[in-house]
C-alpha cells in the first residue's frame, strides 16, 4: 500500500469511495470541506492505494497553526489492515514538517465510530476537538 498527496486523477474514484461509506449528510459536509482545503492546500489531502484503487483519503487542515485530522474514509473491503493507521500517520508526518504547536482530531457525530483509532494511535480525548464548526474548512 502505497499513501501520497491527492492527485486530480483520483477525483472520481475518491468521490465513490466517499459517497460508499459516508451517510448522505456526512457526504455533504466532507464534500465541501474537500472542495475548500483542495483550493487552498492539497498536500493534506493523502490517499491510499492498493495496487491501483484507491482504499482511503484523510483530509486534513491547518488552522491557526494547530494540524487537524478533519475527515477519514476507508473502503469496507480494506478495514483492519492497517489503512487508517497509515494515512494517519502520514499526514502525522506533514503537520510535523509544517511545525504545527498542535494536533487534533475534528471530532463529530460522523467521526465518533473512528475515535477509537485515534486513541490507539496515542490520542487521548483532549486531543478531540468538538468546536470543530469554525475551522476554516468548514465555515468557509
């Protein structure tokens, strides 16, 4: 598996990835979201590929100098081998090269069923942050 930047190539088939495992509301919201840091910084936006199909994205921002993990998806069909934990630690990596004071997690009700990853990964819930409305990728 193979974890890069977002390439314009990859536009169709992350956007079926998402519209598959995201609730239409969820799918909404991320789309936007997507749509904005795109415009504004693309290296946050890192994919997973398997061969050539492309298993996950994580869209993350950078706001006020803190790096937030904003949004992650990963195909049903490549859960539990290790994907998330992988486009998590790369863009870990990023934020790290950008010097950020701090890392969170955007935390939602659409985030809440990957909080556990998180925490596996070292995160503790003060690094969740619930106020997550006025990040920049969201309010706009």
């Amino acid at each position: 598996m193979n974890v890069r930047s977002f390439q314009l190539s990859d536009y169709q088939p992350l956007t079926a990835l998402l519209e598959e495992v995201l609730s239409e509301e969820c799918y909404g919201l991320t789309m936007e979201a997507f749509a904005r840091q795109l415009s504004w910084d693309s290296e946050l936006v890192l994919v997973a590929v398997e061969q050539t199909e492309i298993v996950g994205m994580i869209i993350g921002t950078i706001d006020q100098n803190k790096g937030y993990y904003y949004r992650i998806a990963v195909s049903p069909h490549h859960r539990s081998k290790g994907v998330g934990k992988s486009l998590i630690s790369g863009l870990r990596q990023r934020f790290q090269q950008r010097g950020v004071s701090k890392i969170l997690i955007a935390a939602d009700e659409h985030n809440e069923p990957v909080l556990p990853l998180y925490e596996a990964m070292g995160y503790a819930t003060t690094d969740f942050f619930r106020s997550f409305q006025k990040l920049s990728i969201v309010a706009g």
